[in-house]
C-alpha cells in the first residue's frame, strides 16, 4: 500500500504529516511509524502526524514520537499541523483544533508558513533544586547553563530524563542561556531521545521559567533562538498563572511524496 505524505518542519523540528480526514484513524502501526522517522531507513523526521476531521473542531491532530509511540502535546508539530490545515484547504487564516492536550486556537500568515499557536494556560511550577519543572502540554524540566554552545545536551539531557526522578514517564530537558536581548536555548527530547533543533512546548516552558526566575509580570514577549531558527513567546502572567499562551514561529513545508 502506498501511503502519501507530506514533510513540515518548525524551526528545524521534523515532521511527517498524512492526511486521514477521509476515513477514521484506526489499526495503527507504530513499527511502521518508528520506521518511517527513521533517518536512515525512512523518511526522516521527529514524529509523525495525521491530521482527522472532527464534527466540533476544523481538525484534529495525533501526534506520535519518532519512536513510535503516540505522543504528549508537540507545539512545533502544532505550528506544522496548522500550515498543513490551510494547504489542505481545510482552514484560511484562523483555526480551532483538538490535540491531546486539549482545544487549541492558531493565527496564520496569508503566506501560510508562520504561525501563532495559543498554548495552554500553566498555573503550576515547580523546582528540582536548580531546575524548575513545569508542563505546557508535555513536561519539560528547564536548567540555566553557561557556554551552552559547546555543552554536551545529549549527555546531560538523557541522564536527567532518565534518572530515578523522571524514568518512569521521562521528561524533556532543556538547557537555556540568557543572552541579553534573547534567551538561547537547546533541548533534548523524549520519544526522539536526542537533541532536536527546536522543541516547542519546551522553549514555551523555558520562557514560562525564566519570567518566574526573574520575578517578572504583566504582558511578556521572549525572543528565543534554537538550533533551527528563531521563535517568539507570548503570554501574560500575574505571578501565579501564565495565560494567553502563544508560542509564534515559522511551519514550512520541506517536499511531499508517496512511500510504500
């Protein structure tokens, strides 16, 4: 069976999109998933996504880690989802979509490769001794570090996600370096169980973090850079709860193609 497809990416983070809203998404194989991200053997991405009809919402999105498993809420894959909407012919410029973490509503460019993605609001941080933990959707721990360029994010990130605190369901772990003007952050992911060139629940939880550390409220705009490109952060926060979460960056399709 041949099976179309269509590659995203969002500032560097990889996705493999297939259309199913023409029939109901079921029997999935999650070895054929896992093998089609792979960037050896398949296509090539960071997770996999159908995108469904929904009678409440234009859409809604499954997303499942290059692993193959289904995934917790991936704001890039988000971001691509949308674009793919609007190429599809499903959405013009708006959207109101289900994902597992819940609604989400996005703003779209007329050029149809940069998207505003509404977030889900966050009222609960927590701290692992320098590290805050928080969940925007997926669970993200968010640790500063100097000289984040030459640092080794594979190592440090898979021993945090992996130690006795956070084996059991893991975690993605991102290192952040405050730059003045922006915030430059690299991530290692769950489910990838690598680094990827951007993560967008993560740099959302990173910006989240780093107003708390800074004590900062009110209206909060946060310019972040990542492997693949730059993101901008939205949201409003009154020192307890971050609401009007938006998480703005570019979704650009790659190629599409047919795989057997």
């Amino acid at each position: 069976m041949k099976i179309n497809f269509f590659k995203y990416q969002g500032a560097g983070n990889d996705f493999i999109l297939i259309d199913h809203t023409t029939s109901p998404l079921k029997n999935i194989d999650n070895e054929l998933i896992e093998q089609l991200c792979h960037r050896r053997f398949g296509i090539g991405a960071d997770g996999l996504m159908f995108i469904t009809r929904h009678e409440n919402y234009d859409f809604e999105m499954h997303y499942f880690n290059a692993d193959g498993k289904l995934g917790s809420m991936c704001g890039n894959g988000g971001r691509c989802i949308v674009a793919f909407a609007k190429h599809l012919g499903i959405i013009d410029m708006e959207a109101n979509f289900l994902a597992v973490d819940g609604p989400h509503y996005a703003r779209i460019s007329a050029s149809g490769d940069w998207v505003d993605l509404q977030m889900i609001d966050v009222d609960t941080v927590t701290r692992d001794a320098d590290a805050y933990v928080l969940n925007t959707g997926s669970p993200h721990y968010v640790i500063q570090q100097r000289d984040l360029d030459g640092f080794d994010v594979f190592t440090a990130g898979k021993s945090i996600r992996y130690n006795a605190t956070y084996n059991e369901k893991g975690i993605n772990v991102n290192f952040v370096e405050d730059k003045g003007d922006h915030l430059f952050v690299r991530t290692y992911e769950r489910g990838v169980e690598d680094e990827t060139y951007a993560c967008g629940t993560g740099v959302t939880a990173v910006a989240m973090a780093m107003a708390k550390h800074k004590n900062q409220t009110g209206h909060i705009t946060t310019d972040i850079k990542v492997l693949g490109g730059d993101i901008k952060i939205e949201f409003d926060y009154d020192g307890h709860k971050f609401t009007n979460v938006f998480l703005c960056g570019p979704a650009k399709l790659v190629f599409e193609g047919e795989v057997d």
